[in-house]
C-alpha cells in the first residue's frame, strides 16, 4: 500500500472561505486534532497576511509536535523571512512559496513575463532553503497553466532545492483526466525532477475536486492537499475526509492510503464546522447528518436484514453515531414495528397494521415524527 502525504490546508485556504476567521486558540484546537487524526503537513497560515496569521502559526510551529508546520509565502523576501520567523520552532518546518504561472495570471495579475516567473521562481526557492530544508513551491493556477511551462517551473524549483512541487487546480477548471496526464506531462518530461515530490492541490467549482485527485492519485503523485469539510475559497478545496475513504473503500483500485485514524474523522469535521461557523450539509459525504441515514422502506428493510446492502461504508468506521433508519412517509412496516419495539412496545397483526397506518397519515400531515408523536399514536391505541 503506497502511503501518499497529507497536507491539511483547513487552517490556510480553508480559513480563506468567505466569512470565516478562526482565533488563535481555535486554530491550536485544530492543529492539534489534525495531528490526531493523522496528517503529515499542517499549513497553518500565511505568516506574512496579519499579525494574527503570524501569531497562529509561531503557536502552532512551537506547540504542535509529530507533524511538519507549513506556512504559506509569496515568492518574495519579505514573506519568506516572516515566514521563517513563525516557524522557527517547528520540529519540521516546511515554507511553502507560490508564483501564478499560467498566461492569464501571469498577464494581468502579476505583469511580468515567464522568463520574469522562473527567474523568481529560483530566487525564492533559493531563499527559503536558506532557511529549512523542506521548501513547498506552487505554480499558481497550474490548471490553466502550459504544461511545457510547467515543466521549465518544476526543473528550476528542483534545481534551486524545492522538495515538493505542488500543481494547483486553482480555480477548480481541470477534469479528471487532464488533471492526471498533467502530471504524468510533468513526470516524464522535466528533467532532474526523481527527488522532487508532486502534489495536487483541487478547487471544487465545478464539484470535481474529489475525482480530480483521486485521478492524480492514479498518477502517481505524493502529496495532497485539501482541506476538512472541503471548506475554502468559493466552492471550497477537495474534501480530505472524502479522498481518505474512497481510498479505503475502493483498495482495490488505489492501492494507497492516507494512513490516518480515521475513527477521528467525524470528530475533526464536527469540531472545524463549530468553530468556523460553517455548517455540514446533511447529504454531505462521510460526514453529512445523512450520510448513514436510511428513510425509503426497501432500504430499511434491507439494512435490518443485512448492512451491506445500503451501506458501503459503516459509520463506526469514521467515528459517527451509528445507522439511523429515518421514519418518515416512504418508511415501511418492518422498520416501524422495529422502532416501536426499541420504544418499548411489542404489537403485532391488526394493532401494528392499524398504528402503522395513523403513523402515515400523520406523515403525509406533518416534515417531521418525532418519537414523541409516535408514543402518542401508541398511546391512542392503547
Ligand atoms: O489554490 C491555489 O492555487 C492555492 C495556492 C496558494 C497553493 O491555494
Ligand atoms: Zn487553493
């Protein structure tokens, strides 16, 4: 099983989604249930954006322990100096500088030539070096970039030391497998590149942030990026709780892993919805309020006889409340006659036909039966 790097940016491009700031003691709680659940890079803010930002990661540079600290820097001196200076008491500090490398970006942001974008490329790869040893370089809306572009950025960021060459979906525009033949363009052609890591970086806005590293994954890269819940700019990053499953659950296919703990994944998303304010959708994967809940009667019934019918993953796995059989106007009699006896009452032949038939009615009445409402059903009957 091939073990693929974990960069956490929930702290980064997850705190960049619109209406989100974390204090500093937030994002500590957060370091420090990423390093729980297992990551292996934890980028916890732009050093150089606010003092708050630079504060946020000198504390978690010198409180978070077993996992690299990362803060992001534009390839400039001054950035990467700050940078280096939140850092400093990291057990593995990384510094992680980044250049728009694509012709629009390159026109109209940045007004500067691609030979301009290699040559500070170089200059700032060089410079973090100076400082650590593990330099992160992103081409900047790599997704709109020219792949024989690319290839130049990559050979002069390996060549000045960087370790990881990171090839952003900036604006969520690639599909699956021009995502994947990105990278294997970039592979085969750059030279001197053997030791430098490739990561993928998604953007969901066309809500293919999930397939489009999952087919990076295919091509071979080492290192992901995302973000817990997919929080970030616009329609958020690629969701990792998501990429960590499908790897679980489709082995067979990915023969790669995360290595996290994944018992702590519906902890981590709880505790990064609550204190950034950003609500989970309930039909959100792995960890929507939905996600393992069953309201159609044939499915009810098919999961009381056998979980594997409907489900492909078992909620324990990812450390949610188990399976929860929904009654509403579609459930059946099976899984209704199951919850009343989980209420404490044994009915059976006419009297269960009779309050299961009140039980709809009321449904086709009213969104939401609470067990309340059921026991007074019952207790009519009785
Ligand atoms: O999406 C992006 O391009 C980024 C870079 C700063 C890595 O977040
Ligand atoms: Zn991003």
């Amino acid at each position: 099983m091939r073990k693929i790097d974990v960069f956490d940016t929930t702290l980064r491009d997850g705190e960049q989604s619109p209406g989100v700031s974390l204090t500093q003691e937030e994002k500590l709680e957060i370091a420090r249930q990423l390093a729980r659940l297992g990551v292996d890079i934890i980028e916890a803010g732009f050093a150089a954006s606010s003092k708050g930002d630079f504060e946020a990661v000198k504390r978690i540079a010198n409180e978070v322990r077993g996992v690299s600290i990362c803060s992001l820097s534009r390839s400039v001196q001054s950035d990467i100096e700050q940078a280096w200076e939140a850092l400093k008491g990291a057990e593995h500090p990384r510094i992680h500088v980044f250049l728009a490398t694509s012709p629009i970006h390159m026109q109209y942001k940045l007004r500067m030539t691609p030979e301009q974008v290699l040559e500070q490329t170089d200059a700032a790869v060089r410079l973090a070096r100076k400082f650590v040893s593990d330099v992160e370089f992103s081409a900047e809306d790599a997704g709109r970039s020219e792949p024989d572009f690319l290839v130049k950025v990559a050979e002069v960021a390996a060549k000045a030391g960087a370790t990881v060459f990171n090839v952003p979906d900036t604006v969520g525009y690639l599909t699956p497998a021009e995502y994947a033949n990105l990278f294997r363009y970039i592979r085969e052609n750059a030279k001197g590149i053997e030791n430098l890591k490739l990561s993928a970086h998604c953007h969901d806005d066309l809500g293919l942030a999930a397939a489009n590293t999952l087919a990076a994954i295919e091509a071979g890269i080492d290192q992901v990026e995302g973000t817990i819940n997919g929080i970030g700019e616009r329609a958020g990053n690629v969701a990792l709780e998501e990429v960590a499953l499908a790897l679980e659950t489709r082995r067979n296919i990915y023969q790669a892993t995360f290595g996290f703990d994944l018992s702590q994944i519906a902890r981590t998303s709880r505790l990064v919805s609550k204190l950034t304010g950003m609500v989970v959708q309930p039909n959100k994967a792995i960890v929507g309020a939905n996600a393992f809940a069953h309201e159609s009667g044939i499915h009810q019934d098919g999961m009381l006889k056998e979980k594997s019918t409907y489900e492909i993953i078992r909620p324990e796995t990812v450390g949610m409340a188990d399976t929860k059989l929904v009654l509403g106007k579609h459930s059946g009699r099976h899984a209704f006659k199951d919850h009343i006896t989980s209420l404490g009452y044994e009915l059976d032949g006419e009297a269960l036909n009779v309050v299961f038939r009140k039980f709809k009615e009321l449904c086709d009445k009213k969104k939401y039966v609470t067990d309340e409402d059921i026991l007074s059903l019952l207790l009519e009957y009785e």
